[in-house]
C-alpha cells in the first residue's frame, strides 16, 4: 500500500484524462479515480456511488458530489447536488482509507472523476 503523501502527489497530477475505464455497463471512470481506487483499495467506493447512483433518490440528478468524509475508522459519505445540498447520507462503520482528508468525486454524463479532472 502506498503512503498517503506518495498517493497524493500521484492525485494531484490527475488532470483531465487519457482514458475512460468502463466499470459497468453505464458507468465509466477516469484515470484518476482508478489511480485513487488502486492507491487506496478503494474499490468498495466506487461500488457505493455505483449503487447510490441507481438509487430513486438521485434519479434526474445530472450532477452530484460523492465526499468521502474520515472520522478515524469510521467514515460518512455525503451525497450532494454540487450546490452543497446534501441528497443523502451514508454511514460508513469501518474503513482503511489511506487518505484522512477524504477524497471527493464528481459525476456527471455516467462518468466518475476527480475534482481536478472536471
């Protein structure tokens, strides 16, 4: 497992992308959140915005904000419009997370990307 500071300076390169990774039927990610996933054994992540993004509650959303938010072991995952309303919640009991700032997550147009990738 990398460090976190290693796994931030590889974050912080991910600028646009040269690639999009199809990780289901319709939903597509980019460089930089696979790097994040593979960095941080984060897989699981992408696996809860892929079932939230299927959910009635976001449904007709055309942006939202995945923020993965760390309190020591445990986790909250806000789900967001990208204007700060939150759409829903999500309690996350344990995680390993290798980031302790947490990280944030746009999607928009069945792509999933990092901040600096929008």
């Amino acid at each position: 497992m990398e460090t976190p500071e290693t796994i931030r300076a590889t974050l912080a390169q991910a600028y646009g992308t040269t690639q999009y990774w199809k990780i289901h039927p319709d939903l597509l990610i980019t460089d930089g959140v696979k790097l994040m996933a593979e960095m941080c054994n984060a897989y699981w992540l992408l696996q809860d915005a892929f079932i939230w993004l299927h959910s009635d509650k976001l449904k007709g959303e055309e942006f939202i904000v995945f923020k993965l938010i760390l309190n020591e072991h445990s986790a909250l995952l806000s789900i967001e419009d990208g204007n700060y309303n939150v759409l829903a919640k999500q309690d996350i009991p344990f995680t390993d997370f290798s980031l302790q700032e947490g990280i944030a997550m746009y999607w928009c147009d069945n792509v999933l990307m990092l901040p600096t990738e929008y």
